[in-house]
C-alpha cells in the first residue's frame, strides 16, 4: 500500500491506495462527474454533489453487473453449444 493524496472538488485526501493509477484515476472521475452535477445545480453544497456522484457510479456499476452476467449466460450457453456439436 502506498500514500498518496488525492484531490476532488477542491479538497485533499490522503489514502493508501493498492494502484495508484486506479485511485487517481477514479479520483479524477469523481471530481469530474461533482463538477458536472455542480454546473446543473450550482447551489447545491459539496456533500449533495457527492451523494449525486455515488449514486450515479452505483447506477453505472449495477448496469454493468447486469450485461456482464449477459455476456456470461451467452458464453455459457455457446460453450454447451460447442460442446454438443463436438460430440456428434
């Protein structure tokens, strides 16, 4: 693990991160998607931007969830495909 300090919105946070790259780069998509959230609605305080943002990183994580087990079921269903043609 390695300390790093990363900024979003405006503010500093030191974590231990296991990837850096992945941690910043997640840091810097979080700021981004708070800055988006802010221009639609430039009154709301930082923490409603951060519930917004989680929220919207939630949603985007359980659609991929979602088509990934799609893309599961389809292999699945193509190996017993394959597996049946093989044997005749």
């Amino acid at each position: 693990m390695e300390k790093i300090d990363v900024h979003v919105y405006g503010d500093s946070y030191p974590l231990r991160a296991e990837n850096r790259e992945l941690t910043e780069k997640a840091a810097r998509e979080v700021d981004q998607v708070m800055r988006l959230f802010a221009e639609k609605a430039p009154n709301f305080e930082p923490v409603r931007l951060a519930v917004l943002s989680a929220i919207s990183f939630a949603e985007k994580r359980i659609e991929l969830e979602a088509e990934l087990a799609a893309v599961h079921e389809k292999i699945n269903r193509i190996n017993v495909f394959i597996g049946q043609n093989l044997q005749e």
